[in-house]
C-alpha cells in the first residue's frame, strides 16, 4: 500500500558490527603466530587470570570487613555483660544495705 520510510533501527546494526569486530580481534589473536602458544590466546588467559586475582581481593577485603565487624559486635556484647553485671553487683549491695537497715 503505502511505502514509509521508517528510520532503521541502528542498535541491531551496531551489535553485528561489534560481534564481527571483536570476532576479527579474536582472529588477530589467535592467528597471530608471535603471540599464539601452542593455540592458546594468552591476552585472553591473562585477562582470565586479573580477573581472578581481581575477585580474590575482592574476597579477602570482604573477609577482613566482616571479621572486623564480628569484633565490634564481639566487644560490645563483652561490654554489655560487664554492664549488667555490674548493675546486678550494685543491685544486691544496695538490697543487702536495704536488709541490714530494717533488721536493725
């Protein structure tokens, strides 16, 4: 019927340019003999490898913050203890003071 002229949808078109791009790339890599070791892409292990080491840090601050945190919590339940015990001392002085006053 009628012939409209819509504009094209450019996303498409840029993710097949993008996948042919980075497949090129690949290619590159992989056939380049100066850089390729019995086939392997090392820049792509390398890259495998950082993250990992990325991800192992990651780990480790995350394991010092929660131990950091286990103490606090660690030490103000301690401090809570020594607090009530404290108040439950002064509680039975004063009632043992109370009891000595009406015995007499």
């Amino acid at each position: 019927m009628y012939k409209v002229d819509l504009p094209i949808d450019q996303s498409i078109e840029n993710a097949v340019e993008r996948r042919r791009s980075a497949e090129t790339e690949r290619k590159a890599r992989t056939f380049n003999t100066r850089l390729r070791v019995m086939g392997l892409d090392v820049s792509a292990l390398d890259q495998q490898v950082q993250k990992k080491k990325h991800q192992q840090n990651i780990e480790i601050q995350r394991d010092k913050a929660f131990d950091k945190l286990r103490e606090y919590h660690d030490e103000a339940l301690l401090q809570q203890d020594i607090d009530e015990k404290e108040k439950q001392d002064t509680l039975q002085a004063e009632l043992t003071q109370y009891w000595a006053l009406i015995s007499v």
